[in-house]
C-alpha cells in the first residue's frame, strides 16, 4: 500500500506570539516540525511525506530536511492562504498511485505510530476517517446573550485530532470542493459536504496540539519530566606501577588503569552517560586529556562536576548502573564503597546507584588481563 502523510505546517502560528513561526520552536532539543516529521518518516508504512511550510521558509527549509537521510521520500511545498488551501497544494505533489492520504498537523508533535497505524487502517477500510477523544465535560450551549441555551449530550461530542486519514479519491474530491469556494476548517469537513461519510477512532490524549504559549511549557515540561537516557563506556589499559581506582576507590591490584587522569572508568563511564542523556557532550570535551589541569586529577571530582554541569542544565539524575568488565581482582569486597562514593558524587541517594562485577571470559585484550572497561546507562529528569 502506497501511502502518503501531508505534515500542515503552513502556518505562522501568530496565537503562541513567538519571534519566529511556532512549527520552528523547540521540545526537547527538536522543533515541534521536526518531532512531526520524524513520526512519519519513520513510520514503516508511509511511503512518502509532504511538508508544507510558509513560502518563504519553503523557499529556505531547515537544514535538518535536506540532510535527514530520508530525504529522498520528502518533499518541501509552499503553503496558500488557507489551509485547506495549503493541503490542496500539497495534494498536487502526491502519487497517483498513492492508496491512502494522511493529514497530519505539525503543531501535534507526539502523534504515535500506533495512532499512525490505525488512521492508515481506517481509511483503507471506511474511505475517511479522524481520530478523536471523547469529551470528559458537560457541554452546554451558549446563545449570543451568554445564556446556556441548552445542554448536549456529551457522549455525541468529540474532540477531532489529527492525522485525518482518506482514501486518495476522496481527498481530491474533498480538495476539489474546496477549490471550488467551499470553506472548511479541515479537510475531514470538506469530506462530508462532498457525500462521504467519515469514521470515527479513539485518539489519544497524550496527541495534544501545541497553540498557546501554555502549551508550549507544558510540552516542554512533559519532555523533560519523561526522562533522558545517556550511555556510556570507557576502556584503559592497564599497567604495572599504576593506581586501581574505581568510583573513586583504590583497590589493592599490583596493576593500575593508565591514563592522563586517575583512569577511573567507572567514573569515565558515569560521567559520559549522564552528560550523554543531557546532550552536554562527552568527558574528552569538558576535561580533555590535552590539559594540563586535569593531570593524575580525581576522576570522581570529574563526575561531581559533570552532575553539576547536568544540574545546570535542568536536569537531576534519577539512577545510574555501572557494568566494570575486569578479570581480576575481584571488586565484589568493594561495590558499597564505590556506590556510596558515586552516589554522594552525583547527589543522589546510593540506591539509585548499581555497579556490577563482570570478567569477559578470557577473550581479547580485557579477557587476557591487559585491561579494564565499564559501561554505564544514566537516566537524568527534568528538575
């Protein structure tokens, strides 16, 4: 099935009053078009996106959608005045051997693939379709005088969503309704004053659509609240004469990491993970090994700084699990040390802190004792 998501982004977005087009404005590190976009263009059954953008920006995308390397099944179109007139214009770039159509917003940046999925089932089976959420409220009826002119039962509201979803043929004849001078607030309207009735699925609600400047805070702090996931890893070489220092604990080892710093890759790797979940980078770029000022320097001191650098950032670390690969000596005597001295580190408490005790079984360069590594995955939240 050859299937066809037009993102509606044509729009300035003038209601959330920001300096520059509300589609442009970042959650989490993308803009609310790119979250819209990548849900589509990373769904396995939508073969082609249609973005319309305002002429000038359509003029000069972003960088971002001519480097994606999806690019290939994206297309850029200028918007009208409208947006049915914005949709239509996108319709004139679509397939003629598209099967199904989806509509989508840009200002709903968290539409899910199942969400996506099910759209593409509906309208292959029923022609048009919308998702949609039931209304929790009761509704009432307002005359022009600010009187309750009566009361609607709520179970026949419901609040449209989008992606709307149409079989190819009956979006061009609701296009076509448009074209002719028929006003519509979405195409799923024009649909149904063409002859064709639409289905209703169950939306979401986590599927918000991004208008006011509320909005836009309140999905920003959702993100952030989500949490953030950084990995981490670290590997040095060991040699006789060195220190064994792991969470900042020495272990009594005739053999050490070598390393410009104290080599403490438990540290190593922690630090790594939580600047990793934070975007912030890695540990060569905070304390490069090129300077002089990080020199046999305390590997756990890095990691305290780097939780502050994270801290400054917005975020808290929720928890942080170590994996040290080691043949010998064993560090089991020695976790609750290491876990106590990481944990004060990074200000949390040390059961949020794991650090585990693996050997590689006698393979390769960690296997035959020449060195020593770990592994770490953080997870950091909005503070």
């Amino acid at each position: 099935m050859h299937v066809t998501a037009i993102i509606a982004a044509g729009g300035a977005g003038r209601r959330l009053g920001g300096a520059v087009p509300k589609q442009l404005l970042e959650i989490g590190g993308r803009s609310i078009l790119q979250h819209s976009v990548d849900a589509f263009l990373g769904h396995d059954r939508v073969t082609e996106v249609i973005v319309v953008l305002p002429g000038a920006l359509a003029a000069a995308p972003p960088a971002w959608m001519s480097s994606t390397a999806a690019g290939a099944r994206m297309h850029v179109v200028a918007g009208g005045d409208r947006r049915q007139d914005s949709v239509a214009n996108a319709f004139d770039r679509v397939a003629a051997q598209c099967d199904v159509v989806l509509v989508h917003d840009a200002a709903r940046p968290f539409v899910t693939p199942d969400l996506i999925s099910r759209s593409i089932d509906a309208a292959a089976q029923h022609g048009a379709a919308i998702v949609a959420v039931a209304v929790a409220d009761t509704v009432k009826r307002v005359d022009g005088a600010g009187l309750v002119a009566e009361t609607i039962p709520r179970e026949s509201i419901v609040l449209a969503q989008t992606p709307q979803a149409f079989r190819r043929a009956v979006l061009g004849a609701a296009v076509a309704l448009g074209r002719a001078g028929v006003a519509a607030t979405d195409e799923a309207m024009l649909a149904e004053q063409a002859g064709h009735p639409v289905h209703v699925i169950p939306g979401e609600a986590g599927n918000v659509k991004i208008t006011t400047a509320a909005d836009l805070d309140a999905a920003r702090r959702g993100v952030r609240l989500a949490g953030r996931i950084g990995t981490g890893y670290d590997l040095h070489r060991l040699v006789v004469g060195r220190p064994l220092i792991l969470g900042g604990v020495r272990l009594p080892s005739p053999f050490g990491a070598l390393g410009h710093s104290d080599a403490d890759v438990v540290c190593h790797a922690a630090t790594d993970a939580i600047l990793g979940a934070a975007a912030l980078g890695d540990i060569g770029r905070h304390f490069p090994d090129t300077d002089p000022a990080w020199k046999d320097a305390s590997s756990l001191d890095l990691l305290r700084r780097a939780a502050a650098l994270v801290a400054g950032a917005g975020f808290a670390v929720v928890n942080l699990d170590v994996v040290v690969v080691l043949e010998r000596p064993k560090i089991a005597p020695f976790i609750e040390r290491i876990r106590s001295a990481v944990a004060e580190a990074l200000g949390v408490a040390v059961e949020c802190v794991s650090v585990k005790g693996k050997t590689n079984e006698g393979v390769d360069a960690v296997g035959r004792g020449e060195a020593i590594a770990a592994h770490a995955v953080a997870m950091l939240r909005g503070a």
